[in-house]
C-alpha cells in the first residue's frame, strides 16, 4: 500500500487523497451542531465536530456522529413518486416533478373551490428551518389550518414564557448558585452535559425532580421522584414553603410581579397534609429542596417536557418560582431570549412573525381553536392533535386534504386514529426524506434534502447566523422543503410577490430592518452580526415587559379578561388521572423518555444506532415486576384503554415504582398507539403521553 493509499484509508484530507474537508450542519436535529463533511468524490466519507462552531465546539451527540448513515439510509425517497396500489400499501411510481406540482396544485385548488380553504391542512413536522416559509404558503393560500408538531413537542413550554413573561426565557446556569432541573437528563447531550459538569464543578447546587431515576439523578444533591403527571402539586407546594417562611424577595415581587395574591392562594393548597398523597413525594424531602435553594441564590430552572394535563401550568408555576424569589432578570437566574426566528434565538429581532401574520386569515378559527381557545390566542395554528377530529367527525369542520411536510402519523395519541383520519382524506401529499410508514400513504411524495445538501438560515446564541453551502449534491432529484413552498407559490398563482420571489429574496425580505443580508452571513462557517444585543441585567423588567401588565403576571390577565374559556387564571393542580380507572389500571405509563442513540422516530431502521440502542423495552420496578411475576427478558403486554401492545420487559430501578416507562415513536412497539387521545391539557391541547393509566401483565406463549 503506497503512502497515498495509507492516508486515503485513513480519511486524511488533502490533494493526493481527494478528500476535502467542508463545513455545514449536523442533519438530525435542530440543534444545529457545526460538522466537518470529509467528502470524496462527492460523498460524505466521515462527519465529525467543528470545533470552531460557536455553539457546539466540536462536540455531537451518539446521532450526530453517526449521521453519515441517516444521510444514505437505503430508504431516502429519491425522486417525486404517486401512489399506484392501496394507501398504505407503500405501492409507487416515479413521476416528473412538473407532474407531482401540477397534482398538488389542481388537487389542493379543487378542494379549496367545493369546501373552502379552511377545508386544507398544511403541515410541517421536525425540524422547524422551513417553517416560516411554510405557514406564509398556508396563509397565503388562504387557509388558517397551519399545523405543526409543536402542538405535542415544547410549545406549551413557550406559551408558558408568553403567559407570565412575555417572551421565552432561559436559565443562566454558569453564573447560578442552584439549578432546579425538572425532567432533567443532559447525559443525551454532550453540549448540556458538559454545562451541567461544569456547573457542579465550581460548587452549584443540582436539584433534580425526575419519575425516572436517570444519569443525572445520580449526580444531584437532592433528588425527588413523583409520581408521573403531579409535577405541578409539587411546585406549588415548593412555592408555599417558600413563601411560609419568607425566603421570598418582597421587595422585587411589589414592584415586578402582577398576581402574587392570587398565586400565594393557589400555592397555599399544598404542603404538609396532602403532598405525599398526591406526588408520592415526602413533604420533608421537598422541604429540604426550598432550604437549598433559599441558601444558595441565584436559582436557574429549565422549562420541562410536561406532556400531562397539568403541563402548561407546570411550566407556569416553574417561572413563578423564578419570580417570587427575585431570579428573573437577574445574573445566574432566568433571562430572556426571545425568538430572533423560529424558535431560535440570536440576540436581535426579525420579522419572521410579522412576515406570515400580515397573511393570516383572521376567520374561521383554525382546527382546534375553538376547544383551545388560549392556544390559538398565543399560537395562530391549528392545534395538530386535533386533525383527526376534524377529518373523521367534522369537529369544528371537516379537514379534506393535506399538505405534509415530514407529517409523521405515529405522533399522535391514538395513532391508528390519525393514520385512519389519512386514510379518509380526499387528497394527501407528503414530502419526507424516507418512504415512512406516514409516506405510504400519500397520494404523492417529495423528496427531500438534509442539511448537508442544502442552505438555510440558522441562528445561534451570542449574534452568530449562519447561511452554509450544500457540501454535496442533492441526492437523487430531491429539493429542499423551501424550494418546493416557493415554487408551488408560483404554480398556484398565490398573491404573493415575496414568497414567488424564492428563498434568497424571501430570507431578505425578513431580515429588512436589519443591517446584514443573507449574502453577508454566507460563507464557511457562522459571522456574529452587528445587531447583536446582548442582554443586560434588569432591563426587561425596568423597561417593562411585553406582557399586558408590563410586569410578570403570575396571575393572566389574558385569562381574567376571558371568563368564558372556563380556565384558571393562575396555576392550579387539577387530577392527574382519572381515579375510576385505578382499579382496572392500576401502573401510569410515561411515553417518550429520551434515548441517546435515538431522536423520536428519525433513525428507525439506522443500522448503527438501532444496534446501539437495543430493543424497544418497557422499563418496570422489580417491586412491580416481583408483583406481577414477571422477570427480566420476559415478553409482556402493556394495556390501556386504547389498546393493548406487546414488548420486552425491563425490570429497573429507573422507573419509579407504580410507573412504566417505554421509548415512543418505534413502529415495533408503537406506545403512542395505546395513549387515549382525549386526555389533554385544557390550556394547550397537549396530550398526556407522559401520564397514562396503564396494567402489564405476561404476554401469552407465541
């Protein structure tokens, strides 16, 4: 083997191997980590960390490393493909994309002429790069059916910013004496990991309140272990305590904080009598978390995933633990980091928001806006989890077609339900980088590109964007999800100059009343911008907030000002379950806890991180297990109301006794199926994924 040949085996690049390092973004996520691309030949070879990224510094989580294989996954759809067999049947042909164009357009038109364009979805699934381009189509095309995966994902989490703050907020946990960590595992992340190492490092103080005992459990200096779905009882019980013995900021609550009344009267409801009744957790235990964070000031807190019925409040009352102890606005507390695009933050503002409101019809009301009237007051979308409801009963009118970007069915509660509600429309198009279970059944499919093959705006902390080059060619005949919004803006004849304009244009028509264009952060790799403002303590709250008070509202005026939604204006514990079904299922179910080696359903069927990940399991308690006689290995099923699936049992001290956990989003064993559908957060219409009675029982002898 000649020296050349040693190198080239060796993936060093340079010009005797032909190998050349290119910078872009990891493709798996959103979190946008800088890569290095060793491509050959037009491939990519080998992806590793950009250690100049400002954001990542080298570093990718087990998926990122891995994401050569995702990008050429046997199953990447290639080429525009209509649907010749059953729906579902996965039966296609290949067609040109001027006919896939022309199908959408007649069809989405047709629909739009007999029922109304409200009668049209348009969708957009993870990641979220796309999507200001995709609900500017949808309004501009008329409809107020905009939909996203937000309506499950963090959204309620950011409605709960908007509700007591105004804006997103974030936790300042280098310079913090204290971080309270709800549903906290950064071991799946190597950027938080190393944060929260950092942190405990110079001598912070880490409470973490998990129903699962993680990595992360294990290095805090009190953990607390609820019973699923009661986060909330104990964060207001927390509150009382705090506010009881006057480890409060008395001073700062009268001049910022709207509500506190009220809150101390909701707070109040909670402590000594009845919280281990109700969470499963000692009084003393929390008791002892409120003397060190009285101690140990500046308090961080992260927003938590609460897919239960209390999970907006939860979030709710989480910054008004923030606010009573003087900790928003503050060095080491809660700072604000509002949006600059998307749901990425950059230190400045643009006009993102603004460029799909000036579209948005303003009647009727979307899908689900209705029975989630706070919703759509915040969020100008269809609530997604409601599409069945409407494509199969009417509710609050009948939904005839779809427009999916990356639409992913076993997302919802009750899935076979939604796939049904697919199966009734008149018309769907999907468009997604692999023939998914969703895709199959599509009446016409998109191929789409990752971020190696492609540009789009990112934006990072601190004033850096980024518009990186492609590193290798489309795969196949397959466009970005932008590209395709912009063109059947064009087919379709939709009034919309910007949006027909394409992708340049339109980016810079958003950044107008900033100093920079999409030109000016083009290049290797991300360029702070001049318009960067970086946050300084208490000048949120000495400007006022942009709230309706101007201060932050532990009680909503929003809320107050409308009595007929039937909803609390301040953060109130309603049953986690429904009592009458303890009987029959007596364990809670938690969907969708996280895996290092899997992101929701992405890398299905990736050879890697599959084998890396092992089987789906349910993870049991050995009391629970000893109980029901059942042994590491064993097959078990797990049954609800909904339905019934069968898996391998994990006998474990992570879960919580009285409580299973099992990974979601895995067509071999689909939780998500048997999650009832009609359980969901009245403020948000988030479903209870996390907080679903449930019974395990042996699966019979195959």
């Amino acid at each position: 083997m000649t020296e050349t040949e040693k190198r080239a085996a060796a993936k060093i690049p340079g010009e005797d191997t032909g190998i050349e390092i290119k910078k872009s973004v990891c493709p798996v996520c959103d979190r946008g980590c800088g890569i290095n691309a060793y491509v050959k030949d037009g491939k990519i070879i080998k992806i590793e960390g950009c250690e100049t990224h400002p954001a990542s510094k080298g570093l990718l989580c087990p998926r990122g490393i891995s994401a050569r294989g995702y990008i050429y996954k046997k199953d990447r759809v290639l080429y525009p493909l209509k649907r010749v067999g059953e729906r579902g049947e996965g039966k296609f042909e290949r067609i040109s994309w001027d006919e896939a164009y022309r199908t959408i357009a007649e069809k989405l038109g047709a629909v739009k002429a007999q029922y109304g364009p409200q009668a049209v979805t348009v969708y957009s699934g993870h990641t979220k790069w796309y999507r200001t381009f995709v609900q500017r189509f949808a309004f501009s095309f008329g409809t107020p059916n905009y939909a996203t995966e937000s309506s499950c994902c963090f959204t309620h989490g950011y409605m709960a910013g908007k509700s007591v703050l105004g804006f997103n907020v974030g936790p300042d946990m280098k310079n913090a004496g204290v971080f309270l960590g709800w549903s906290y595992c950064p071991h799946r992340d190597p950027r938080d990991l190393k944060a929260v190492l950092g942190f405990k490092k110079n001598g912070g103080k880490l409470i973490v309140v998990d129903c699962r005992r993680t990595q992360t459990a294990e290095i805090a200096d009190i953990f607390l272990q609820p019973v699923p779905g009661t986060d909330l009882a104990i964060i207001l019980c927390m509150a009382n305590i705090l506010i009881e013995n006057g480890w409060i900021d008395k001073e700062y609550i009268d001049k910022y904080v709207y509500g506190f009344d009220k809150f101390k009267e909701a707070a109040s409801k909670y402590g000594k009598d009845n919280i281990e009744a109700l969470s499963g957790v000692k009084y003393e235990d929390i008791f002892r978390a409120c003397e060190l964070i009285h101690g140990h000031l500046p308090m961080a807190i992260n927003k938590f995933n609460g897919h239960h019925v209390n999970g907006f409040n939860a979030n709710r009352a989480l910054y008004a633990l923030s606010a009573i102890t003087g900790c928003y606005d503050v060095k080491g507390g809660q700072s604000p980091k509002p949006f600059a695009f998307q749901h990425m933050g950059g230190g400045f503002k643009t006009l993102d928001r603004e460029f799909c409101e000036e579209k948005r019809p303003l009647s009727p009301l979307p899908v689900g806006g209705d029975r989630f009237p706070l919703w759509n007051w915040y969020e100008h979308e269809a609530q997604a989890i409601s599409i069945p409801d409407s494509v199969l009963d009417g509710q609050p009118y009948e939904t005839r077609a779809i427009l999916g970007f990356g639409l992913n069915y076993r997302m919802w509660p009750d899935s076979q339900r939604m796939k049904k509600a697919l199966g009734k429309l008149d018309f769907f198009a999907d468009m997604d980088l692999f023939l998914t279970d969703t895709a199959k059944m599509a009446d016409i499919v998109l191929p789409a590109v990752t971020t190696v093959e492609r540009s789009d705006l990112k934006f990072y902390p601190g004033g850096y964007m980024w518009y990186p080059a492609p590193v290798i060619e489309p795969l196949g005949e397959s466009r970005s999800d932008e590209q395709v919004v912009c063109d059947l803006a064009e087919i379709m004849d939709l009034d919309d100059p910007v949006l027909r304009s394409g992708i340049v244009p339109t980016y810079d028509h958003i950044l107008r009343d900033l100093s920079f264009r999409v030109r000016d952060v083009s290049g290797p790799e991300p360029v702070k911008v001049a318009d960067f403002k970086p946050w300084q303590p208490m000048q949120a709250l000495t400007e006022g907030l942009p709230t309706p008070t101007g201060k932050i509202e532990l009680s909503s005026s929003v809320i107050e000002e409308h009595p007929e939604w039937g909803l609390c204006s301040v953060p109130d514990y309603m049953p986690a379950f429904d009592e009458k079904e303890a009987a029959e299922y007596p364990l809670v179910l938690v969907a969708g806890a996280r895996n290092k080696n899997r992101f929701h359903s992405r890398l299905t069927n990736h050879p890697w991180e599959t084998a890396a990940a092992g089987e789906i399991d349910v993870q049991i308690h050995p009391d629970d297990a000893a109980e029901l006689g059942i042994k590491d290995g064993d097959r078990v099923a797990v049954e609800t109301r909904a339905g019934s699936i069968e898996l391998k049992a994990s006998v474990t001290e992570v879960s919580r006794k009285g409580s299973v956990n099992i990974y979601h989003d895995d067509p071999s064993a689909p939780v998500n199926d048997i999650i009832p559908s009609d359980r969901r957060d009245p403020y948000t219409g988030f479903p209870a994924f996390k907080s679903s009675r449930c019974r395990v029982r042996k699966a019979a002898a195959r």
